[in-house]
C-alpha cells in the first residue's frame, strides 16, 4: 500500500490505496450496467462512469497530451498509465472527495467566495468564473479545509518581544514583574515589526516550525511566566499561554486551516501520523454504515484514457 502527499502548484495531491471495491447499503449494491452506470454513492450523493471520465479528463487530459506532443505513442501512454495504476488512484481520490465533502457539510465547514474566484483566475477561467470551475474550485477547498482540520500537530501558543541585548531583556522582565503590560511592552519594545503589531502574539506555532531555542521552550517553559530566551543573535522574552500536546493524536491541535498546514515544515509528518488514520476510519465507518456504496465490478481501469480525438 503506497500512501504520497505532496504540494504541487499550491494544491495537495493525496493518493490513498482503499482496499476493497464492494459494498451494499440496506442490503442494496450498486451494479455498473449500460442502463445503470452508476459507480459509487456516498449519502445522496451519486457518481457515475461519466463523471470519472471527467474526472480523468480534469487530472490527467493535458498530460496525456503533452506526452503525445513529446513523440510518446499511445501504446507507451497506456502501458505508463497502467502500470502506475493513474486510474486507480484517481478513482480512490474521488471517492475521498466524496466523504470529505459529506463531512463538511455535515460539520458546517463552508468556502470563502474570494479563494474561489482567486483559484478561477489563477487557473486562466473566465472572468465570471464558469460556474462548473468555480464549483469544482469550491469542492476542493472544502476538501482541503476538512484534511486540514483533520491533520493534528503538538503546537504551542506564544508570544514574545524579540530585542538586541540580554540587558534589554532582563530591562523588559523587569517591567514585566512590576506589573507592566506585556503586549504595551510589545507594541513599543519589540525590534520583529509583524510580532509587534500583534502585541507579541505569535499565534499557534506547530513543532518544527519555529528556531530550536524557541521550539523547545515552546514545550518546556511554565505556562504564562515570561523568561529570557536567546534565539542566535537575539535575545527574546517569552511567555507560552497554551500547549496542545501529546502521544495520541486526540492530545495534539487541529490545523486551523490548509494554509497553515501547507506553510508548516512538518505537514507531510502530521498528515501522515494523523490525518490518514482518521480518513481510514472515516472510510470504514462510511461503509460499514452503508453510506458509501461502491459498484460490484466497476474497473476504473475499464474507463478509456482520454486521449485527444484523432
């Protein structure tokens, strides 16, 4: 079973092996038939054979193409195709997607109207979106948000006045300890320009993502008791609010958001250790329950490549 998550062109690719292609609902399977072309449902939610060849279309259209352009024949295109086993995975996505897009809107998860028109334009759409690409869009962030709230991370919540000598901050501790506000000291002390316009905040730091000295005090110091810290040529002072934390995945913090999981060093990490496990789960409890339906004898391999028209 080969699992990959990589970031591409801002987007995640996710490739997930689900074992077992049968199951039936109320003692109901889906059969794949001319008349009946139906390959998986999810809730209400029904996907037929046309729609995985769209979405064949969608993933791997232009590369088929570019393949062809680059003097690879057909024959070549197919054996690649097959031996990576492309249509396996984009059907596995599909159904992934599927899920991930119940649970959203189960969960209240909704899209911010702006991202969709950004991803549109940045796609080359019109300008008005098309309302197929801007469904599509809305689809995908929604499935991003919810793998993102569902990747959990040890993280701690800090906030800190970064200045140029031990003496300016032993001066700040000093102030501290007399009763002065911590993110007035901040806002006027502070030599890091974007920590200081948020009184020092530095919001839910992930492990991993922050230098080492402050990384570990993250996890180390007594919670809401300012301390000195360098960090290579400067010096700070620190205070951790909050940590989230622990063995179990239950013990860690939820992302936020894609974006902070995309821009986190250890994303790949805590994909893997936490948000596969809850997805398998998720996928199990879906078809145990009879909410995912897959197609008796449906072969993604069975859908034609989309090559161009000759």
């Amino acid at each position: 079973m080969v699992r990959r998550f990589a970031w591409a062109l801002g987007a995640l690719i996710l490739t997930i092996a689900l074992a077992g292609c049968q199951s039936t609902a109320n003692g109901v399977a889906l059969q794949v038939t001319p008349d009946n072309p139906q390959i998986f449902r999810v809730g209400g939610d029904v996907y037929t054979s046309a729609d995985f060849s769209s979405r064949l279309q969608l993933e791997i259209g232009a590369g088929v193409e570019n393949l062809l352009a680059q003097g690879q024949t057909r024959e070549e295109i197919q054996q690649l195709v097959e031996q990576q086993n492309i249509r396996g995975g984009i059907f596995d996505r599909m159904v992934q997607d599927a899920l991930l897009l119940q649970y959203a809107r189960s969960h209240g998860i909704g899209v911010d109207p702006a991202a969709v028109d950004s991803a549109v334009l940045a796609q080359g759409g019109p300008a008005d979106g098309g309302a197929a690409l801007r469904l599509g869009q809305a689809q995908s962030q929604l499935a991003l948000e919810v793998l993102a709230r569902n990747t959990r991370a040890d993280m701690f919540h800090a906030r800190v006045i970064q200045l140029a000598s031990e003496a300016d901050a032993d001066a700040v501790l000093a102030d501290l300890q007399a009763g002065n506000d911590f993110t007035d000291l901040a806002t006027a002390r502070s030599q890091d320009p974007v920590s200081a316009a948020k009184g020092g905040d530095l919001g839910w730091l992930p492990k991993g993502d922050s230098p080492a000295e402050l990384d570990s005090a993250g996890f180390s110091l007594a919670l809401n008791t300012p301390a000195k810290l360098q960090v290579g040529s400067v010096w700070q002072v620190v205070e951790v609010l909050e940590r989230q934390a622990g063995p179990t995945a239950a013990e860690k913090r939820p992302f936020d958001s894609f974006a902070q999981l995309q821009s986190s060093q250890g994303g790949q990490q805590f994909y893997q250790e936490t948000f596969l496990p809850w997805y398998d789960q998720l996928r199990q409890d879906a078809e145990t329950s009879g909410d995912l339906v897959i197609a008796q004898g449906f072969d993604p391999n069975s859908v034609p490549i989309p090559f161009p028209e000759q």
